[in-house]
C-alpha cells in the first residue's frame, strides 16, 4: 500500500475527530502532505469513526489519484490550494465543530478571549460564503487563512493547518475551544479581547511549545 503510515495516521486523525466532538460521521475531512509531494485525503461519503489506512485516497498535485479505492473528498479543491500557497503546511483538518460553525454562520471571527487561540493566530478570521467543493470556496478561503493556522468557512466550518497532523488537530481543537468560551462570556456578558502584542509573545512561546512528533495524539492544554 502506497504511503500505509501516512495513510494510517490520517484515518487516526478523522476518528480522533470524532471522538473529540470536532466533526460528526460524514462530516468534514483530513488530508496530509507526503514526502514525495502527494497526498493522503479522507474519502467522500464515509463514516470517519471507521475509517482505515486502507480507505485513505493518494492524489498528485493535481487531484489525480494515485492510490486508492474509494472516490477522495469533495473538498480537495481547497486542500490542495492551502497546499500550494502554504509551503509550510504538512497537514489539514476540516470540521464542522458547533461553537466555532456558529460564529461561521454569523460571518464574525473569533477573537483572542484566550491564550489558547494562540495555536491557529490572534484571530480566526472569517472568508466568505462559497459553495462546499468548489474551487470559489478554496479563491475565498486562502486570503481570509493568510499565515495563519485556521480560518472559518461562512456557514460551512472551520479550516485547521499545521506542520503535522498532531499540529493540525491541535489547532482545531484550540479555536473549537475558544469558540465555546466566547459563545458562552457574550451571552452573559462582554468578553475582554488579548491584545495583539500578547498574542504575539503567547505565538512565540507557542513555536517550541511541546514539539510534539508525528503520529502523536495531542490535546490542548496550557503551562
């Protein structure tokens, strides 16, 4: 099998997305960068919490598939882009996680309310609507990501990046997270917002915070 372990860790990723509450059955995907410059992608259509290595789709840099059964996620269009502009970017998790749909569905970003946004930036921008699976959705996506590790997709769900699928994940469970402390402080009050000048000493603390290796499972703490 082309890439197993590359492949294997990408299916680890889409269940542990589920088991974290990130994405429900179906729902969102993951794809992540091989050494060779193709990719290993999650398939349309099918039950994340049952995913094996052997599921996992390889494409080339032009959505072809190299290696596979199963027919690849419909959102490799924006995959590919993030890919493409973003040299830095090893992995991609896509989720369609509650707090931080919700304030996809509002059109806001997501503001630094904690530390721990420090992860995917000083904030989650939000990029406009476009429709799942087309490349207007991935034109859209990449100027609202910019350098930074997640953005929110209008009425859609959020896009995590990072230098490994552990980073990648990390990253979506830290604005799922913060989404969910925001939700909450605004509805019974108004939410004091870090400046960016913390941010930016909490990202940089960030940078060689834990290190974690690939294929690790990661969870989202502080300290």
């Amino acid at each position: 099998m082309l890439h197993e372990l590359v492949r294997r860790e990408v299916a680890e990723t889409a269940r542990q997305m589920v088991l974290r509450g990130l994405a429900r059955q179906t729902s969102g995907n993951v794809s992540a960068r091989a050494d060779d410059g193709l990719f290993a992608v999650t398939p349309t259509g099918t039950d994340h919490a049952r995913l094996t290595a052997a599921d996992i789709v390889v494409l080339s840099a032009d959505a072809q598939v190299v290696d596979g059964l199963r027919a690849p996620t419909s959102e490799v269009p924006m995959h590919l882009s993030v890919y493409r502009e973003r040299e830095d970017v090893a992995a991609i998790v896509h989720t369609h996680s509650d707090f931080a749909t919700t304030f996809a569905v509002l059109g806001e970003e997501i503001p630094a309310v904690h530390y721990v946004l420090g992860f995917a930036g000083a904030r989650v921008r939000c990029a406009p609507y476009a429709t799942y699976g087309t490349k207007d959705l991935a034109a859209n996506c990449l100027p609202a990501l910019g350098g930074n590790n997640a953005v929110l997709l209008a009425n859609h769900g959020v896009l995590a990046v990072g230098r490994s699928l552990v980073e990648a994940l990390t990253v979506a469970e830290s604005v799922e997270v913060v989404a969910g402390l925001y939700y909450r402080a605004r509805s019974i009050g108004t939410p004091q917002v870090l400046s960016d000048e913390e941010m930016a000493r909490v990202m940089e603390a960030f940078s060689t915070y834990g290190q974690p290796t690939r294929g690790a499972v990661a969870t989202v703490e502080g300290g």
